[in-house]
C-alpha cells in the first residue's frame, strides 16, 4: 500500500500476506522478506511491479538492510545471513 502526503491510498497485489522487514534499496525499489509463504526476498518498484527471489538456503528470511556495494542483506530465522544483489 501507498499513502501519498495529500492522502491518496493505493492497493498494490502480488506482495503477500507475510511480509517482513521492508526496506529501502539502492535502487529506489523497497525490498521485503516473505517468511512464511515462500521464504524468499522480494522487490517492489515504486509502480508497483513485484519480484520475488527465491531464498533457497535460508529459512524464513525476516529482516532486511541495505549495505555496501549495492547489495541488500537479509537475517533467517535459523541464523544465517543472506545477501542479494540488486539490479
């Protein structure tokens, strides 16, 4: 969902119902992690066009940062540490 300042809402699909630590990338997209429905990350521009990536070696992925060299990182629920690379 989308708020603007002067109040406008908008509904974007495609993101899920169990997503987790968004937030901003280097590519102006917000990331996310979708914990339970798939464990994987996704990406949502904002036009409101969805990725998911799957996160194979990582179950429940639950929180998510930017970091250096363009990447965002991500922590498990059974504590590992991920990273994606963004586009």
């Amino acid at each position: 969902m989308r708020v603007t300042t002067a109040g406008q809402v908008t509904t974007f699909t495609g993101v899920g119902d169990n997503t987790y630590g968004m937030a901003a990338g280097p590519d102006g997209a917000m990331w996310f992690c979708n914990a339970v429905n798939s464990g994987s990350i996704g990406r949502i521009t904002t036009t409101g066009q969805v990725t998911t990536y799957p996160a194979t070696s990582a179950r429940s992925p639950g929180s998510i940062t930017a970091g250096p060299g363009g990447a965002m990182w991500f922590g498990t629920g059974n504590g590992h540490v991920g990273r994606i690379t963004t586009p």
